[in-house]
C-alpha cells in the first residue's frame, strides 16, 4: 500500500490523465445521448475534451488550466452547451489552484468564477416550473460545491505553509544548536589552550632556573644540586598531572589511567604557589588582607592563573635581583589581587598589544579570564620602576 501511496506522489500527472480519461468517458455518454447527429455535438465533444486536458495537466500548469476551464465556460455559455459532467473539471481546477503556492490572483479568480458559476448558468437554463425564491435557492445551493471546494484547497494550503514553517523552524533551531554547540567546542579549546600555556610556561620556568643553579653549583656544593634537581623532579610531576586533567576533558568516552584527574587551582594553592617559586629563586612577599573564604570556582581559578602568570612574567622579565609582591585583599563583593616585582618591567608593545611577535599572550589571557567572571584588570609599568598588574574579580559576574 505504501509503495503504491509513493507511486502516486511521484506520478501526479499519470493519476490526473487516469480520471480525465474517465470524466472523457461519462461526458461522451451525456454527449452522445444529448446531442447526437446534431452541429453541437462536435462543439460539445470539443468543449468536454478540452476540460478533461484541463484536468489531466491541472497540476502541472494551473494557472494556464484555470484560464482555459474559464474560457471553456464562456464557450458554453455561448454555444448553449448545457452543463454536463465534464463540468466538475472546475471543481477540481478551483480546488487545484486554491491549494497550489501561486499568485494570489489565480486562487480569488478561482473563487470568483466557482460563485459566479451557479448564477451565470441559472440565468442562461433557468429551471422550468420553479419560483422565483426556488431558483435562487437553487442557485445558493448549486453554488456551495464551488465554495467548498476552494475553502478545501486554500486550507490545505495554509496547513502545508504551517508544516513547511515548522519545518524551517526546525531546521534553523537545528543549525543554531549546531553553531552553538562549535562555539562551545571553541571556547572550551581556548579555555584549555590558556590552562596550558599557564601550567607549560609556569613549571617549565621553574625547571630552567633549577637546571640552571644545578649546573652551576653541581661541583662547588652538591648537596644544593641536589635540592635543585628534587624541585626539577617535583615540578615536572606537577606540570604533568595538571596537563592530565586538561587534557583528560578532552578524550570521549575514555576513563583516566589514575582515577580522577587533579582538581583545579585554587585561591589556597596560591601560597603553595608562592613557595614554589620560592625556591626557584625569586623573593616573594605574599599577603593576604580581609577574612579568606570560599569563593566560586570560575573566581578561585582565575586569581590562582593571575598570580601565576605574573610571578611567571617577572622571572622572564625582571632581569637579575628581582623582588616581587603579591596581595590578596578579600572585599564584601569581589576578591582584589595585586602583583608588583621591582625588575625591569615589560616593553609597552608586549603589555598593551600583546605583542607582534607572538609575545604577551600571558597578559592577553589574563585579560580574557577576567571578563569572562566580569572583573577588571589593569596591568602596566610601576611609577618607580618594575611592573604592576592589578586586578578585580567580583562575586558575580557583571551583566
């Protein structure tokens, strides 16, 4: 049944020449019973099968046909062909063009000329022994087939316009998820990316200024050796599980080798931090004003990144006998966040523009993690000399 059902969609011209051919059939027997031997039976068999063409072909021109069944009714009309059964042709054409996506102007003259149809042929065979109220009863009555059948057309039309709108709609939602879905991906790729240059140049920085001190030292005082090449060890292991857990988020479906991956950075790691960087060298004052307390994870993040990034900065930058500071103020509303090193400081190119050269990404990742939690940052060169880098991380995130 089915594939008989696709047959007929596929072959709609096929389906209409079927019932042309048998309304050609039934309208030759009114013919030939009518007007037999008479001029207007060829008139009328020319008349019935012109609309029967018209009905075969009313879907692959409706306009055209609906043009042609009109003027076939004004032949009629003229040559006093009595309606006859190849008439329901104008049914099907009015019914045809109320549905089909056209000009507007072919579905009103459809209804136009089906309304006039009844009156135009009451007038010109007016039924005999009827009153006048009778006839034009008649005329209302033999009238609504043609008004049902465009109210037919035209709501089936308007029911395939809904369905190809909720089609669209669809397909529009489908292609937003989709685009949605992209910039979700991507963003979560530059969140990692950042993640990564943190964690790489961090640990990587320490390890080349351990390396650095144990070769120096490694024949005058092993023992310091030694120690540096624990912290190397250590370092490296860190570096390590934090990339594990980065890039853990990354697989589909696969389970971690270790159990669960290294939880994020926090606003408390940033002592353990601070001395770590502590032993690569690098004096660090580090503070902490108001009344620590938990804070959301975006924000702890983020202030753990900042201060990483900075002290990272100030071991490149710096320049030899280099002193930083770092200070953590907790407000009512927000958590501050303040990083001074009395070095060198950074070129205005690479702290402003982030650098022609591929430089300062560090700053411009800074950037982008505050206002992603809807802080300010501010970072530059200090008045009396090194680099200063200042920063606001509120609660909530600004609207």
């Amino acid at each position: 049944m089915q594939r008989l059902y696709d047959f007929i969609r596929r072959h709609p011209t096929g389906v209409d020449s079927f019932w042309a051919v048998m309304l050609f059939g039934f309208s030759m027997l009114w013919v030939a019973q009518e007007t037999t031997g008479t001029e207007s039976g060829i008139e009328a068999t020319l008349v019935v099968l012109a609309l029967c063409v018209a009905v075969a072909l009313r879907r692959r021109a409706p306009e055209k046909m609906l043009l042609l069944v009109a003027a076939l009714g004004v032949t009629q009309l003229a040559l006093d062909i009595e309606p006859n059964p190849a008439d329901l042709a104008m049914l099907a054409l009015i019914y045809t063009v109320a549905a089909h996506d056209g000009p507007r102007w072919a579905s009103r003259l459809a209804l136009i000329g089906g309304l006039c149809a009844a009156t135009l042929a009451q007038l010109r065979w007016p039924a005999e022994n009827i009153s006048g109220g009778g006839k034009i009863f008649f005329t209302i009555v033999m009238s609504v087939p043609f008004a049902l059948a465009w109210v037919l057309g035209d709501s089936l039309r308007t029911r395939r316009a809904y369905f190809a709108q909720l089609e669209e709609r669809a397909s529009r939602l489908e292609r937003e998820r989709e685009a949605q879905s992209k910039v979700a991906v991507a963003a979560e790729r530059a969140r990692i990316a950042r993640e990564l240059h943190d964690v790489v140049a961090h640990n990587v920085s320490v390890m080349v200024v351990q390396a650095d001190g144990a070769a120096y030292v490694l024949d005058t005082a092993p023992d310091q050796a030694r120690q540096a090449l624990e912290t190397i060890s250590s370092t490296g292991r860190q570096a390590l599980a934090e990339m594990r857990r980065l890039l853990g988020v990354l697989r589909t479906g696969d389970a971690p080798e270790s159990g669960e991956y290294v939880p994020q950075p926090d606003v408390q790691q940033i002592e353990d931090l601070v001395e770590q960087v502590r032993s690569s060298g690098l004096a660090v004052d580090f503070k902490i004003e108001g009344t620590p307390r938990p804070l959301p994870s975006g924000v702890e993040l983020t202030a753990y990144r900042i201060v990483q990034e900075a002290l990272t900065n100030t071991r490149k930058h710096g320049g030899p006998d280099v002193g930083a500071s770092v200070r953590l103020v907790y407000f009512d509303d927000g958590l501050g966040l303040l990083v001074e090193d009395d070095g060198r400081g950074a070129s205005h190119e690479m702290y402003e523009d982030g650098g022609a050269d591929g430089k300062g990404h560090g700053l411009i990742g800074m950037r982008e993690r505050v206002g992603m939690v809807g802080g300010t940052l501010d970072a530059g060169p200090r008045p009396g000399g090194g680099f200063r880098i200042s920063a606001l991380l509120p609660l909530k995130p600004a609207p």
